[in-house]
C-alpha cells in the first residue's frame, strides 16, 4: 500500500484484531510510564517550561497528569520527555529507539486540540503512528552515519498523523513529513549514552517538531523531501504498509532502565531467584555483554538519569533487593551501601559474538563469584517482553498497576485500565476516549 494511501485511507476495519489487542497494551502500559514520569525533576521542568513558553494560542490542549491549557506542540514536547523520564517505555530492537514515547503524546495533543472523539479512530492513529514510526527508524539507520535519538524519526510519524488528522492532501502531507524530517532532532544517542542527562532520547523534541510541521504545512509552509520516506533505498521499508504490522514487533520493557542494560539484570535476579541467594553471599558479579551495554558506565549515580542509563547499579540493585522499580532508580537508592559495593566491584567483558548479535538481539551471560569460591554461570541471557516472547496480557497489567496507582490512586488507575482496555470495542462509542482523555488531563492531586 502507497504511503497516503496507508496514512489517509485506512481504517478501523482494516487493522487484524491482534493488531489492534497489542496496539491496546501498549497504550496502557505507556499511560502507566507516563504517570511514573510526573515523579520526576525532569518531567516537572519540562511541564513547566511547557506551560511558560507554549502557551495556547488558535489551538489549545492540555498537559498530561497536570492539565495546564498549552498549544500542541508543547504538550507533545512535555509528553514525550515525561514518558521518556521513567525510562520503562516500549521499544524496537532494529531502530534501538522508542516509537510510543512520541506517538502517544501526538495523538493526545490533536485529540484535544482538534475536539476528536472517535475511540475507533484514536487506535488507529496509535497504529498508524507504530508503522510510520519505525519504518522512518529503520531508514534513518541505514541511511545515516551517526546513531540518531528516537526524536529524529519519531517526527515523521508525529507530523503524518498531525496530516491525518487535519486532512491534508498528498501535497500537503509531503510537506508536512519534509518539515518534520528536516527540523527532527538529529541528536547523537551516544553522547547522553556517555554523558546520561535530561536531553535523553529526544522523543518529546521530536513529538513537538512534528506536531509543529503538521500545521505549518496545513498554512502553506513548504520542506524538504523526506528522505526517510522518499529515498529508493528505502523503498522495501514501505512496500509492506498494512501487510506487515511493525507494532507488533514493539518490546515491552520489565523495569524502568535502558534495554541494553536488561540482559544482565535478568540474569542476576534468575540466578538469585534459581539458587535463594541474598547479595551478602555475592564477592562480585562478573558480566559478558555487548559493547552498548558496557557503555552505559556509570556506577555510582547522583540523578535518576544516571541510575536508568547504567547497566552496574540496576545490575547491582537487582541482586540486592530482587527487584528493580522507581525506587531503585530514584535518589533514595543512590545511598545504598550493599548496591554500591557491588556496583562498583562489577567486572565487564565484551564478547565478540555477542556485539555480532547486536542489535538483533541484546546478550549477556553472567556469573556470581560468591564468598565461599563457588562460581554460578547464568548462561546466555535475554531480557524478558522481546516480541519473540510477548509478556502475558496480566504481567502488562500488573507492571501498569505498579507505575500508575502510587501516583493515580486506585479509583483513577483503574478508571483509566478500563477505558483503555475497552477502546474500539462498542462500534462508534466515544465514551471511553472522553474518560480517557479527562483522565489523562487531569491535574494530579495533593496526595496523588
């Protein structure tokens, strides 16, 4: 299917019902990272500079958890990076980004901005948004030299469906998707990868671009062809639009820290959990992985930037507390003595075959050298909620409960399961996006 043909003409109906059941989790569980995002300084900065600086003017829409009037743009830049501050968001492994970070914020800001209802339609926007955003990662990957943030491609599927949902022509449309491209992000992930600080992965930066680019192109504004999408080499990326559901190819993370640092966590909480182990037993941990991983270095972390973007110290807290959650990447942890020995004891090798693996798959084998001389060896390990192997639809929920009602409270939390998880199923309701969208925009409560 040609690309307008995708981004304007598809329907409800033509989305596979698995599809649309993924798109559903995925909603949900982005809804619960957001509501764990509020907790943090970053995600407090940006709504408020959101507030000051993207004031409503013709169009006017909220910010999530907070509910200050703001213009698209800006809501879409202070979702994005409120997601992206609790860094438990769904991912793909070929554009080693994030789709949802950005899509969810976009579709919220039109919702709101143009006076949308339709549940039918809000999932097909989230769905169309997972298509164009990855396919426009995966181009941006094989045509660019540098290792881009997620915001540099996370523009076009931001200003395609701004395109959708102002009805634009074919004309208009390539503007729009040319402007996004042109003014995205082109942010080099590994410099925060070194230096883990605020600017992060550029969703939001790339959310308020594309918004942005959407309603200059519906005033005439002019941009660049997208080469993304426009490009002969890749053409096979497109070819395959609503036959090939790039949405469910999304994997969903079990605890709020970089991927590429999972591997080695899960296999310490196996180990842990295999052998009944506690972490005064533990003389060090010893971990084989691929080089992105050992790249995230810092061990001994001062902000919850730093803790997310680090493989030792979630390493080191899960072995600890056999859990990694919000507080084990917040500041209350930081202090902790045991995580901190083991953190900074922790001995890194790079394997070849596994750097081969990459970013296909991300690998880590670890080994417990215990106090009493015994070596236990995890084997080859992968973090769990890989698309291979989906986490179960009440594992999702479970890690949404556990991210929205310390923040929510139970009533609002499960207002908001039920509205999501009931999209699209009453044929031409809207009551579950005005419980969605009033929930979502709501101002969240002293004690909340």
């Amino acid at each position: 299917m040609k690309f307008n043909d995708f981004l304007h003409g598809l329907r409800f109906g033509d989305i596979p019902e698995p599809v649309i059941e993924r798109t559903r989790y995925l909603l949900l569980d982005l809804i619960g990272v957001a509501a764990a995002g509020t907790t943090t300084d970053m995600s407090r900065i940006i709504r408020d500079h959101a507030a000051g600086m993207f004031g409503p003017g013709s169009r006017r829409t909220r910010l999530m958890f907070d509910g200050r009037a703001v213009s698209p743009a800006g809501a879409a830049l202070a979702g994005g990076i409120s997601i992206d501050s609790m860094d438990g968001h769904d991912g793909h492994k070929l554009t080693k980004g994030h789709a949802g970070c950005g899509v969810l914020p976009s579709v919220l800001a039109y919702f709101d901005a143009e006076g949308l209802s339709d549940e039918r339609e809000f999932l097909t926007q989230m769905a169309i948004g997972y298509e164009v955003a990855t396919r426009a990662g995966i181009a941006l990957h094989r045509t660019a030299c540098d290792y881009h943030t997620s915001g540099a491609w996370v523009a076009i599927a931001a200003a395609a469906l701004g395109a959708r949902t102002l009805g634009l022509g074919e004309a208009a449309t390539r503007e729009a998707i040319g402007i996004a491209e042109y003014h995205g992000p082109r942010s080099q992930m590994m410099r925060c990868i070194d230096y883990p600080t605020m600017v992060k992965d550029g969703s939001g930066w790339g959310a308020m671009a594309g918004v942005s680019a959407a309603y200059l192109a519906a005033s005439g504004f002019t941009g660049a062809p997208a080469i993304t999408v426009e490009a002969p080499d890749v053409a096979d990326l497109w070819g395959d639009l609503g036959s090939t559901w790039r949405v469910m190819e999304q994997y969903i993370k079990c605890f709020p820290v970089c991927r590429w640092a999972q591997p080695p966590l899960q296999a310490v909480l196996n180990l842990r959990a295999a052998h009944g182990l506690s972490s005064d037993q533990v003389e060090r941990i010893e971990v084989e992985t691929f080089h992105q991983s050992v790249r995230l270095a810092c061990r001994s972390p001062k902000t919850t930037e730093e803790a997310q973007y680090s493989t030792s110290f979630p390493t080191a807290a899960g072995m600890v507390r056999g859990r990694v959650g919000t507080e084990e990447v917040s500041e209350a942890a930081f202090s902790d003595p045991e995580i901190l020995r083991l953190s900074e004891g922790m001995v890194f090798t790079e394997r070849d075959d596994f750097n081969a693996a990459f970013p296909a798959r991300r690998l880590a084998e670890v080994t417990l050298v215990l106090k009493d001389g015994r070596r236990l060896a995890s084997g080859v390990t992968e973090a769990r909620g890989d698309p291979e192997a989906p986490l179960p639809a009440e594992e999702m929920v479970e890690k949404y409960r556990g991210l929205a009602e310390p923040v929510l409270g139970a009533e609002r939390s499960g207002r908001l399961e039920a509205a999501v998880l009931g999209l699209g199923i009453s044929s031409g309701a809207d009551r579950g996006v005005a419980s969605l969208l009033s929930d979502v925009f709501e101002p969240l409560l002293e004690g909340d």
